[in-house]
C-alpha cells in the first residue's frame, strides 16, 4: 500500500519524532510498500534528507524554530495536494508532542477522511493531558501516585508547602502535558523545588507535582488490544531522563523483565485497563513504577510512544517475536482495515 508518514513538526520533541518517523518509514519499505515522509514542520523529504536523519540520529532538543507547522492552519492541502502524496491509502503519525500528539492532526485526519495509525483526537488529548488522564486512571481503579496541578506561577509558589505536606519529599515537578521527560525534575528538599518549579514553567504554564514513589521502573506496550512482554528500565541517572532514553549506554531496557509471573500479569492488567480507560487504540506504551511491595503505580500512558527500532515498544515486540518492519507493516494495516476516522 502506499503510506505517509508524518513525522517532525515544531514541538520541542522534533527530533525524537524526525528519528522515529525515519525508522518508521524506512521499515516499511522494507515491507513492501510505497512510502512518501512528511515532515510537517517542513514538507515532503527527499532520500537525501531522510538519510541524514537516520544517521545523525537523535539529536538533543532545543526550542522550535520559527518555521510555521504545515498543519497549524487546520488545512491538510499543504501536504495532501503535494504530487507524492497522491494515492496515499494509510496516514502513519509518528509526530510526538504538541499538535502532533494532542488530537489536533488526529481530528484533522478525521475530517478529511484519511485512515491513520494509532489512536483518535479523544485518545491522544486524553493520553496527553496528565492531570485528566491520572484522573481517568484513579476512576478505573489503576494505582497512580498522588498529585497536585497548578497553573502559573503564583499559584505553584503558592502551593509549594501543600505539596510538601501532601505529596512528601522528594516529589516529581512535571509539565502535564510533555513527553520524552522534557522540563521533568526530582525535587529532593524544599530549597529544589522552586527550580524545578521554573524549569517545569518553561514547558507549560500549568506545573503537575506527583508524589515520587522508589521502586523499579517497568513498562508495557499494547498492540491491538493485547499486551505485549513487561520490560524493566534500568537508567544510569536518578531518574529515567531524556539522556538516558535516547543516549546509547545510558540505560538498561530489559525485555522481558526479570519478575515473577503474577506480578508481570498484574502489571500486563493494569496496563490494559489504562488502554481502555483512556480510549486508546492499536498501540500505546504504559509505565509503571513497581513499588517493593509489588503494587505497580501507573504513571502514565502514552498514546504515540517512541517508534525507532530501538524503542521500548519495538523492544517489547522483538520479545514476542515479531521485527521491527512486522510491527509497523501491521499498524498500517489496522488503519487501512478499519478506514477512515
């Protein structure tokens, strides 16, 4: 089939995406089948461009530049009237944060008609926003950690000796709505958290303090309703961070983990009914820290996780026996099957 892949755009996760999207577009030409790459930030790649991607690798982040998003406008025409998109049967999106994995291109997709991988405009909001998906969680009975939201400035200083109180320390300071760890801190006493405050800020006005829970960081991949092998991360740093996930050598990514049947069933379970409880659909990533007393505590899900062959999905997936280029090629055909919306 003939597919395109949308990959890049401006968010500050750009260059995980462009990484993804390459791989992505390259498996599946190893599959068989046409493939034209979109970076929507720019426009349609040529082989040269795509090259370079695959062998730069993933660089680090930095601020969007000032490019405009080829989707911001809501108008599709600026890719689908390109000439190599014509006959496109299969949209895949490998576009990770901002417009890309808000439901923003998912509803856009919609509207126009196009089948697409992965989940719809309500999955991915739902998925994106943490505060309302660790809301959704808690009313499905899957373990999440304690938190509290704030938004601005003011209130987040306001509130800091609430967080203390309630959450403990140290406490996680996040942006509800990041990816890839991005603007993610461990505050270890009072005198850290109002860095972490700021440096949350700068991602997002709205600041997502979770209660921090010690144990081994474990994660599950769903593809199609089924959940695939329970894989156990092992990060060099304190915390599981953008270095450790994209730097080689940085982390220890375990499939399958090391745990006791019942125990990878539970967390197999628990990822499951989050799958569901959020609305996603043929794939997404789960993770979980395993406290010591074996309550796994679900962190959060991710509606587009990370799609390079070395990913924690592909891994997963690697570990029930199926390749790389098998797991793309059968997402693409769980779009077309299904069709439009």
């Amino acid at each position: 089939m003939k597919i395109a892949v949308l990959m890049g755009g401006i968010s500050v996760e750009r260059e995980v995406s462009l990484a993804s999207g390459a791989q992505v577009a390259r498996a599946l030409r190893e599959s068989g089948h046409e493939v034209v790459a979109v970076d929507t930030g720019h426009g349609v790649l040529t082989p040269t461009q795509e090259g370079a991607i695959l062998e730069s690798g993933i660089r680090d982040p930095h601020p969007p530049d000032e490019q405009k998003d080829l989707l911001s406008t809501g108008d599709l025409g600026a890719i689908t009237r390109h000439p190599l998109f014509e006959g496109t049967e299969v949209v895949f999106v490998a576009l990770h944060g901002g417009r890309g994995e808000d439901g923003t291109v998912q509803a856009l997709l919609h509207m126009a008609g196009i089948p697409f991988v992965g989940s719809d405009r309500v999955g991915c909001a739902l998925a994106m926003d943490k505060d309302l998906s660790k809301r959704l969680l808690r009313d499905a009975e899957v373990p999440t950690p304690e938190w509290i939201t704030t938004e601005g400035r003011e209130e987040g200083q306001a509130r800091l000796a609430e967080v203390v109180e309630r959450l403990g320390l140290p406490v996680i300071v996040k942006p509800p709505s990041g990816g890839s760890t991005l603007g993610l801190s461990l505050a270890h006493d009072e005198e850290e958290l109002r860095p972490a405050l700021d440096l949350s800020l700068n991602h997002e006005r709205r600041v997502l303090f979770e209660r921090y829970v010690r144990g081994r960081e474990v994660t599950v991949g769903i593809l199609g309703g089924r959940a695939l092998p329970v894989g156990e991360i092992i990060p060099q740093h304190e915390l599981f961070d953008y270095e450790c996930k994209y730097r080689d050598g940085m982390a220890q990514e375990i499939f399958p983990a090391d745990l006791p049947v019942e125990v990878a069933e539970r967390v197999q379970a628990y990822a499951l009914v989050a799958h569901r409880a959020l609305k996603l659909r043929d794939f997404s990533r789960v993770d979980f820290i395993l406290e010591s007393d074996g309550t796994p505590w679900c962190l959060e899900a991710n509606a587009l996780p990370g799609l390079t062959g070395n990913s924690l999905l592909p891994k997963a997936a690697r570990a029930m026996g199926m390749p790389f280029p098998d797991l793309c090629d059968t997402l693409a055909r769980m779009a077309l099957d299904r069709g439009p919306g």
